[in-house]
C-alpha cells in the first residue's frame, strides 16, 4: 500500500516541478477570503477542476479509479509539504491529551466517560443544561480535536487564558480547516457551536493510581464565556466579540510542555479522529524515539484500549487503525512505521514539527510516559 502511495506522490511531485504550479494545490482556493466577488470564486474552482485534471492525467491510467476524491487532496496535500517542508503552520496540543483521547463517537446519556492508558486515566464529564434540565452531552468526534488544538495554540500564543473566538463564525471556521458552507442539522456551523459549547462546559480528570499511590486533578475547561454565533445567519457578525476563559488547572495543564504538530496535516486528516489522533501519537513517539535512538513496539491491544474502545474489537480496531497509519504516512512522509505481529513499530524518526515553545508554569498533571 506504501508503495501505491509513494508512486502516485512521486508522480503528483513531478508533475507539479514540470509545470512550476503553487505549491498550494487544493487548500489555495479554500483560503480565499469570502467576500471576494463571485466571478473571481468561479475563476478560482476553473483553475482548481484543471489542475486537478492535469495531475489525474498525469498518473497511470489504472490507478485513477482506485483513488477517491479525499485521498487525491491528501495527496495534493502531501505534495504540498514535500515541496515546501519548512512552511508548517505549528499548534500544540497537551501531551496528556495525545496519551489518551477524546471518545470519537457519542458516549450518549451516561455520567462520565474514561479511556486509559496503563495507569493513567482520562475521564470526561458533561456540563449540564439548566433550561432543559439534562446533561449538555459530551463532545466527541473531529471538530472538539480541532478546537483543542487551537485553543492549546492560542493560549500559548496569548499567554492569557482568556481565547477570543472573533466576532465572524466563518471566519473562525476557516482557521479550523472547516468550510462556511450548508446550514441544517448537520452543517459544520451548528455542529461547531454544539461542541465548542460541549466541550468547554466539559470537566476532564487525570488520575494516575499504583499500588503505592493515586493522584489526580480535576479540571473544568473554560467556566465562564459567550458565545454569540448564529447558525441560521452564520456570515452575519456579532456585536459582541465571542470568548471562553480557560480555568486556571486547564490553562496550565495544556501550556506546559505540549506537543508540537503541523496544521496543515491535521486540515489534511480532518474527516477521521482516529487518524487525528494517532497523528499526534505518532509524532510525539517520533520524538521519543529520535531521542533515545530505540524503536518503540506496541500491541494493537494496547492501542485500542487507548485510542479505540469505541470499536467492536482489537481486530476490526487494527484494521481501521492501519488504514489510518497509511493516511498519516502520505501527509508525514518522515514517520517510519512498520506493521509487526500483534502490532506496530516506530522506528526512530524525525518528528512532524520540531518547535519548541516556552514552557510557562509546571502543570501537575499526571504523564503516562
């Protein structure tokens, strides 16, 4: 499978050399601002439909019916970045919260919900809803990872634990890697809102326990804030800006010591949280292993249980676990991962981002090494 890739991404590679085309060849039109001209937006979808069909006629004729639409933009995506390696766009994310994640589908009407990683345990609880009298419910899927690492970014960036979210929905949307498109039930605007609401009402614990000792630390996202955005006219802004305030155990706990990655390979890999996740898993391990110089293996049981108890078993989780590996790979051609019996291994390898922030106070949150 890594080979199919590499040959199709040394095609796109040098095919994009021969024509000397921007480095940028799918997110180009996608970060045009809004309010430019319609007639100018269509040029722009011209250019983008031809060059697209320049690359597909490009490549061998028998591999375009095996190639979707998504994995042609992580292949546009990851030809971006081999070109232009150096041009990341870093943001941050808490180490503890690569070590053990958020559920990728709704946990539903429970109490609580946890997910472990040897001895360290992660357990989120739902804010309540006064008006309707039930738990507001628990954020879960692509976007509260996206949000968690722009909030980490931004509060690093700020120093302040008070994150200004804009007066325009889709222009925050955009800093996302989401499309100010659709309304309905199930557009981006109204789920952004939903689970930017979830998951700062949220309260995340850490808890490490052995025999010989427990610790934890209790820690409500953002206990005050407001937000202002309407779905049903999202491109209208608000008098008012849009904020949260992180609590003070939050705000400590994801500004020291994150993990740096690449904004553009998470827009890449924004449709799955489980490639989301293993992303920011493999680049951290990647560090790990650069180093110390060891390879480091592990089980698909371990694996599931810390990034995959949603799914029906360690088998099926495998299966969609390497898929996602080989998604990871194309958008982070550096990572060396090699598929072992029971499990995988990560050879010693460059990380993603190699950013260094400052550290601000220590946090006393649990690590899970």
């Amino acid at each position: 499978m890594r080979k199919f890739l590499t040959l199709i991404l040394e095609k796109l590679t040098e095919q994009l050399r021969k024509n000397d085309t921007p480095v940028a060849v799918l997110e180009e039109s996608n970060r045009g601002n809004l309010d430019q001209p319609r007639s100018q937006k269509a040029s722009k979808k011209r250019k983008k439909k031809e060059r697209n069909n320049k690359i597909s006629a490009d490549l061998p004729q028998e591999l375009l019916p095996l190639i979707s639409s998504q994995k042609m933009k992580l292949i546009s995506i990851a030809g971006d970045i081999r070109l232009d390696p150096d041009k990341t766009e870093s943001a941050f994310l808490a180490r503890q919260l690569v070590q053990a994640t958020l559920p990728h589908k709704n946990p539903g009407n429970v109490p609580a919900w946890s997910r472990k990683n040897g001895d360290l345990t992660l357990t989120i609880r739902p804010g309540w809803d006064e008006k309707k009298g039930k738990i507001i419910g628990y954020p879960y899927g692509t976007i509260p990872r996206l949000l968690l690492f722009w909030i980490t970014t931004e509060a690093i960036r700020t120093k302040n634990p008070r994150i200004e979210l804009g007066d325009s929905l889709p222009q925050f949307m955009e800093e996302l890697g989401l499309y100010p498109k659709g309304t309905g039930k199930r557009s981006d605007f109204k789920r952004l809102k939903e689970q930017m609401i979830r998951l700062s009402r949220s309260t995340i614990s850490f808890t490490q326990s052995s025999d010989r000792s427990y610790s934890w630390l209790d820690m409500q996202v953002a206990p005050r804030g407001m937000v202002w955005w309407n779905e049903k006219q999202p491109n209208q802004r608000t008098l008012w800006q849009n904020w949260i305030q992180l609590g003070e155990d939050f705000f400590n706990a994801i500004t020291s010591a994150p993990v740096p990655v690449d904004m553009r390979i998470l827009k890449a890999l924004k449709r799955s949280p489980l490639a989301l996740d293993l992303y920011a898993w493999a680049t951290y391990t990647a560090y790990q292993t650069q180093q110390n110089g060891q390879s480091r293996s592990i089980s698909w049981g371990m694996l599931h249980e810390q990034f995959g108890s949603e799914y029906r078993d360690v088998k099926d989780f495998s299966k969609k676990a390497w898929r996602a590996f080989t998604k990871v790979q194309l958008v982070y051609p550096e990572l060396a991962v090699e598929r072992v019996q029971g499990g995988i291994k990560i050879l010693p390898s460059k990380p993603s981002v190699t950013i260094k922030p400052k550290k601000s106070k220590k946090s006393t949150l649990p690590v899970e090494n």
